[in-house]
C-alpha cells in the first residue's frame, strides 16, 4: 500500500524521477520517467540504473554517485541519455541522497527533466551566427560567412590576412571541409616555426643520403596532403629562398624532395595565412610579387576582437558551453560586471585570449555563475585605472557599452539605421526603442 501510495506521488510530478538503493539497483522510476526515456517502468525497476539511462555522465563520473559520497546535492547539472529509441537526449539533472525513517542513507534519488527542445533552439539560434566551428554576429564576419561556400567549391589559393587569434586556421579548416576535398588530408604548417633548411624537408621531404641523419626516405607535408589542402601559415616569415620554392609548386604543381632529382606532382589545394602586411613586405622587396599575386587570388581580411565587440556575449556562451564539457562543469553564465569588463577590453590576443579567459575562470569558478573575482587581475574592476588624460578608464556599465556599440554600428554604416539594426543582430524596432532609451540623436554620432 506505501509503495502504490509513493508512485500515485512520484507519477504526478513532471519531472523524471528515479530512486536507487545502496547497491544501485533503480527502486522507483514514475510516469515521467517512462516518457522522457522512453522505458518502461517494469523494464527499469531492479536494474543497475547506468544500464537503464545510459547517460555520458556514467563514464564521466556518475553525478548521483558524487553526491552519495560527499552528501551535497547537485542542482541542474546538464547531460545526455541514451533514449529506448538509441537518440541521444540531453536533459537537466538533480540529485540528493535518500534517508530511511531514523535518518540512515538509503540510496539516492535523481530528478531530471528533457532539456532537448532548448538545445535544438540554442543549437538553432547559434546556427544562425555560425559557419562551421566559427561563431559570430558581426556584419564583416556574417559577409565572409556568405561567401566561404563559393571560395571552398573552387579550387584557387586563398590568402588569409588577420591578426594572431583571429581564427585564420578555423577559416581555412572551413574552406577544406566545405570542399570536393573535405574526405583527403588537411595539413597545417607554421612556417615561421622553422628554419629554411628544415622548413624545405619538412614540405618537400628527403631522399636517404639527402644529408648525414637521412636514413631513409621521408615524404613531405605537400606529399602528405596529396589530393588534400595544405595550410601555410606566417607564410610572410619565409625567406626568398624559399619563397622561389613555394612558387615552383604554385605554378607548376611540382616540387623535388631535398637530395631528389625527379619531381614529384602536387594534387594540392594551397591556403596561406599571415598577421604581416604583405602588400607592405612586396613594396620593401623582402617578399616576392610574383608569390604574392599567386598565392593571393581570393583573399579573406578577418577582422580583430576588438572591432566585433558584439560578438563577445555570443563568443562567451560557446567557451562556457565548450569548458562545461571537457571539465564537467555546470556553469550557467557570467555576472553583468563580468559582461562590462570583457566588453572594456581590447583583446590583443583576440578570440584566442577571450578563450584563455573564460578558461582561468573555470579554474577558479566552483559555483554555476562566473564572477569578477574569477577574472584574471587585470581585468577585474579593482579602482579606476587612470589613462593617459587622467580619466577613468575602468570597465563601463553594461548600459554604457550597449549604447557604445550602437552609436559605432551606427558610425560605421554612416547612419544608416536599418543597416545598423542588420549588422547588430537586431529589428529595427529594438534598435529605435534603444535609441529613444540612450537618448542617441544624430547629433550625438
């Protein structure tokens, strides 16, 4: 009777709801349970529950295991199932221990509820500001996004421009994957990593006897990536030498191993990167033109960090969503004083250093919300850092750094408002109804 009584219970709630005992062996499963997963109560009660749900959170580290051991109950903590169907389910978990009568631990108990439709629209939402594993809002970004299919589907040279951690390697593994080659090799080497002489091996490879370690024959990165794409980044680094080397196989579609005397043909897409001015290093003669207009028939400028600021809350959200998986953390956000000092940065290290940033604060946050006090040093909004006029230039309020991006938006599209609306990711309602808020009038841009 106690037991018909707890599932009359247990089957009016909304969320699944399983116990376990002491041995692990599921002692309850109600209705919704039943529905989430898929699993009939009768096929769930008396087994082992990680062979019932199936969830990553069993390889992981069982999350209902951590609180049986230390006592403290986990609240929302995000994870995946395997359904009776074989789809993988993501749905929210809590877990607390379960007492008998006198107060003794009895088992655990764990509620969960399907999370799958707010993924599916995250996941959709993200879609719209995504291309490949490159994510974004800004209308410079949005323009290269539009055009990545058209470059990936030809077979020209790329050259991509961008400050360091812009993304330049994310753009070219997009162009390969997006490609008639996407199932051959993508090779990357960073040519300012090494010195000609092993530089030249490392493209074209050596024959045995090449020079006095060359034991055996060693194909090259071109010949590893047969068929395939080859990455050059810091192409701007190699030397003339080299550069002659390069042309060879951009040209003729052949290279020579060092020590070879035959050439060997080249099946490869090439992408070169670079953080130099180019046009700059022809000009001064340090850099080959004829190279230069090869290697430079489509060209992607990647803009910095700090002229896409409206990226940062979206960038933030993928690291978190991204630092949640590999350490199993439960992170739902970050404070609004966070927002305002990553908003306030400059970002010499781009998107790379906002990576680096939002990983500190992993290390440093134990709870589900990033605060100030988990920024690194300098950036947490300690006092009024005096600039070189003498004015505070601390982290600004959120408010401050909304209107801010809307008036350079505005700036931007010399005034346009609709296009200032498109570029933000915004109606043009919303972007009107800010304006009127700010009190932001023509003559104030």
């Amino acid at each position: 009777m106690e037991n018909s009584k707890q599932n009359i219970i247990l089957d009016s709630v909304s969320e699944g709801v399983f116990t376990v005992d002491m041995d692990w062996r599921i002692t309850s499963f109600n209705r919704a349970a039943e529905e989430i997963t898929g699993i009939r109560r009768t096929d769930a009660v008396g087994k082992q529950c990680r062979d019932v749900l199936q969830a990553d959170a069993c390889e992981s580290g069982c999350t209902l295991a951590e609180t049986m051991r230390t006592g403290k109950p986990v609240m929302n903590k995000a994870v995946h199932i395997i359904d009776a169907s074989g789809d993988r389910r993501a749905i929210a978990i809590s877990t607390a221990l379960l007492k008998g009568s006198k107060g003794s631990i009895i088992g655990g108990v764990e509620t969960f509820r399907d999370t799958s439709v707010i993924e599916e629209l995250r996941k959709e939402i993200e879609g719209r500001y995504c291309c490949e594993d490159i994510i974004s809002r800004s209308h410079r970004m949005r323009e290269l996004f539009d055009i990545l299919p058209n470059i990936a589907e030809s077979n020209s040279t790329v050259l991509i421009d961008g400050e360091s951690g812009t993304g330049k390697e994310l753009f070219a593994r997009a162009i390969h994957n997006l490609s008639f080659r996407s199932d051959k090799p993508f090779v990357t080497v960073n040519c300012g990593a090494l010195p000609d002489n092993l530089l030249e091996s490392e493209l074209f490879g050596y024959k045995a006897g090449a020079f006095t370690d060359a034991k055996k024959d060693k194909p090259g990165r071109f010949e590893l990536a047969e068929g395939g794409t080859i990455f050059l980044d810091e192409i701007g680094d190699i030397s003339q030498n080299m550069q002659v080397k390069l042309l060879r196989v951009l040209q003729d579609k052949t290279f020579e191993p060092v020590g070879g005397v035959q050439p060997v043909q080249a099946d490869v897409r090439v992408l070169a990167a670079t953080n130099k001015n180019l046009d700059r290093l022809v000009s001064d003669g340090s850099f080959r033109d004829d190279l230069y207009y090869r290697i430079n028939v489509m060209r992607l400028q990647l803009p910095p960090l700090r002229e896409r600021k409206e990226d940062i809350p979206l960038l933030v959200d993928h690291f978190i969503h991204k630092y949640n998986r590999l350490q199993g953390k439960n992170i739902s956000c970050v404070t609004n004083e966070v927002t305002a000092a990553l908003l306030s940065h400059d970002y010499p290290g781009n998107v790379r250093e906002l990576e680096n940033i939002i990983e500190h604060c992993f290390v440093l946050c134990e709870g589900e919300i990033i605060e100030a006090r988990h920024l690194p040093p300098f950036l947490r909004p300690r006092g009024a850092a005096e600039s070189q006029h003498g004015k505070d230039e601390g982290p600004k309020t959120i408010q401050q750094m909304e209107q801010t991006l809307i008036e350079q938006a505005i700036q931007r599209n010399d005034g346009n408002k609709t296009a200032a609306a498109r570029e933000l990711g915004i109606n043009k309602s919303t972007l009107f109804r800010k304006l009127k808020k700010f009190e932001i009038n023509d003559d104030k841009i």
